[in-house]
C-alpha cells in the first residue's frame, strides 16, 4: 500500500481535512482521513487530480498565432500553420501538451485530437484521455475515411479511450452527427462559441462568409437549434458562450454536458458563457482549458480564477462563483460532463488514486484560513509538486525529463514560423 498525507487534503466528497492522509493499492484509493505518513509534504495541500473538459493538446506551441484577429481569420492561420507539419512534429507538440497538463495537476483530460496524435501522447506520459478524433463536412461517408484515418494513427491504452468529434455545427452536417453518435463512443463537439457561428448557421453572413471555402451551407437556425435533433448527453458540447434562455432550457431539458473555457472565450473576444444560468437550469458544465492556440497555457490554475473573476464580472456579484465552487469545475463537476465521475474528480475510496500535491508554503494565503481558496487563489504549475495517476507518479516538480520534451516541441514550433512567407 502507498500513501501520501499533507497538511491539507481536499477529498471534495466531504469537508477539508487538516493533516490529512490518502493511501491507495493497486491503482485505488483505499483509505483518505486524518493522519500522517512516511511521504509527508508539509505546507501543502492534496487535491484530486484536475479534469480538463476541453482541451487540444497537439496545439500546445500555437501561442500567439493569430492574436487579435478576427475568429474565422485567426482559425485560417491555425489551419495553414498546422499544414506545414509532419505527424512526429504534432507528436511532440502533444507530448509536450500532455507534459504542461501534468505538470498543472491535471490527471484527466478530453481532448479534441486532428491527427490522433494526442492519443500516443497522453499513453506515452502516462495522462488519462478521452480523445476525441475530429472529423468535418456534410457527407458521413467521407467523415467515416477520416475517422478511420486518424483511429490508424491514435492508441488506446487502460489510461486512453477514443471517442469522435464532429467539429461544429458550421463545418458538419446533421448526417455525420447522427453517424458519429450511432458509433456508441464517446462524442464532443464545439458549440456557440462565436456570435459568427450563429450569424452564418442563421443568414449565411459575417465572417465565415469571406473564408475561401465556406463551411457547411447555413441551416436558417442558430447552432443550438441546429443540433436540436441530435442534443443529448451523450454530445459533449465545448464553450456554450452564445446561448439564450430558450437554449439553455433545452441544453437543460436534454442533459447536455457543457465544458467552460473562460480564458479561451475572453481572448478571442467571444464573450463570457452565461455559467450561473446553465448550472441553475441543472446543466452539467465542467472546467477546460482550450488550447494555447487561444489561451496561454494548460494552466488550471488559472483558468479557475479566469472562471471566477468572468463570472462575478457578469453577474456583478461576489457569490456568483467562489474557490471551492470553481475547485469542483475542475474535478468533480467536469468528471461529470464526461461521465467518468464514478472514477474520478473526488477522493473518494474505489476511485482511481489520481492526485495533485500543490505547495501553498510561502503563497499570499499561507498560513491557510481556507484551504479551498489558498488551492485556487494561491496555486500554479510552479507549486505543483507531484501529479499521480492511477497510482503511479507521472510529474515530479524535481524532474528533468519534461524539459527535453518542451524542447523539441520548441522545435517544432520553429519550424512553422521558419516557413512564413
């Protein structure tokens, strides 16, 4: 049996415990109370492993492509830098985008996978995925030989399950929704994340009309109402940011889970998801942190207090969400929207023993008044001082190893830049 205490442990499934223990065997938690062991991280707190519910790890090097454009123009730059790379230099970046995500205590993460690169790199570092391999257009038949592509080049593993993605309602067809979903595999999509989404679905106007090849003919429908007939839980639906009462109520009414991406959502300009209303309807929203493509990092930490800070900003209103609130976005609320929550997102005895060590010695919150909000205020990746899954250590501040993956992809970044024209 191994174990791990500190003098916090935030099991999530029940009050904080100061001074606390967890003990896990054969890949599960086994005990979680008051204690001490022989691997004590004093002046730290353990937390369930972070659930990302969107994310994109083969974009890990895009940072700064494209910012400040336009959505559909920022998203042609993405797409003609990706075209200049091979399937090892995605590799790397997803490698790296799998590292940065442990590092940040994630332990779990849906990804939105283009080449199916992700898939190797989660199984390669030891991170659980789902990987959801995405497909585009309005013929299910073409979707089906890019599925099938990509599916060639990914791996599942105990850790790494495959699902499907039909990218958006503005690039596939109700068919290839209906084929994705008919496979009885995981599938996530993206969702009114723009206000051009719904002006082209709607009028077949704004920006995505001036791309070189338009996405899907326009529906006559907003994005929501477009995918009425294939709403469900099993669609995970990525950022929900253009969303009206009406559609909220029928996300609700049809227990679609929604993944929260506030960082993303603001420097886009996209706006600020309406969270309280979802989570008051009883819609499942989880916490994700996009990609560097849009946002910074893998940073959970900081897409906790970006969750935090949009949603009091909109509401006007402290009590809109609070740090043990945006805590369990990040774990067990999102654990949901994948519907893994029986596995993980708690501390709970029977569940995986994934887990996060975050230093709080010497943070503004230490000493500690609430270990809730000394974990979200006071955290980063710089504090996080081991990252278990499955049992099994897969980030330790002290290693080396990450820096040569960071390296590389580095490398591979350089070589979309080298070939601007």
């Amino acid at each position: 049996m191994t174990a791990a205490s500190a003098d916090w442990v935030l099991p999530l499934d029940g009050p904080p415990i100061a001074n606390g223990v967890v003990r896990w065997e054969g890949g599960r938690i086994v005990e979680v109370g008051a204690g001490r062991a022989d691997r004590h991280f004093a002046g730290a707190a353990i937390v369930p492993g972070f659930v990302n519910a969107h994310s994109h790890l083969e974009y890990a090097v895009y940072a700064g492509f494209g910012d400040g454009a336009p959505f559909a123009s920022w998203i042609a730059t993405h797409i003609e830098r990706k075209g200049r790379l091979s399937f090892d230099d995605t590799l790397s970046i997803a490698r790296w985008g799998a590292v940065a995500s442990l590092r940040s205590g994630i332990t779990t993460t849906a990804d939105y996978s283009y080449s199916g690169a992700a898939a190797r790199a989660a199984a390669d570092t030891g991170l659980r995925a789902t990987v959801f391999l995405e497909v585009f257009g309005s013929d299910s038949d073409v979707a089906a030989s890019r599925y099938a592509a990509a599916r060639a080049s990914a791996v599942e593993t105990p850790l790494v399950r495959l699902g499907i993605s039909p990218h958006a309602p503005y690039t596939c067809s109700l068919d290839v929704y209906r084929w994705c979903l008919s496979l009885g595999i995981p599938v996530g999509t993206h969702l009114a994340e723009t206000a051009a989404e719904n002006a082209w679905l709607e009028h077949g106007t704004g920006t995505w009309a001036s791309l070189p090849a338009p996405p899907v003919a326009p529906t006559g429908r907003r994005a929501v109402a477009t995918l009425e007939p294939v709403l469900g839980p099993e669609l995970l639906c990525a950022h929900c940011v253009e969303v009206d009462e009406d559609e909220i109520a029928l996300l609700a009414e049809r227990g679609v889970p929604v993944a929260h991406c506030p960082r993303s959502n603001a420097l886009l300009g996209c706006g600020i998801a309406p969270l309280r209303e979802l989570r008051t309807a009883g819609v499942a929203v989880g916490l994700g942190t996009d990609s560097p493509a849009s946002t910074p990092s893998f940073d959970m930490f900081e897409e906790m207090r970006a969750a935090i800070s949009a949603a009091r900003a909109r509401e006007r209103d402290t009590a809109a969400l609070g740090a043990e609130d945006a805590l369990r976005l990040a774990t067990v609320d999102a654990a949901r929207t994948l519907r893994v929550d029986a596995e993980v997102g708690t501390l709970t005895p029977g569940k995986h023993a994934d887990l996060a060590v975050v230093s709080l010695a010497g943070s503004p919150y230490d000493p500690v008044e609430d270990p809730a909000t000394a974990v979200v205020f006071g955290g980063s990746p710089e504090r996080v001082l081991e990252t278990i899954v499955d049992g099994e250590t897969r980030y330790r501040t002290e290693d080396n190893e990450w820096r040569e993956v960071r390296s590389i992809a580095s490398a591979a970044r350089g070589r979309m830049l080298a070939a601007r024209s």
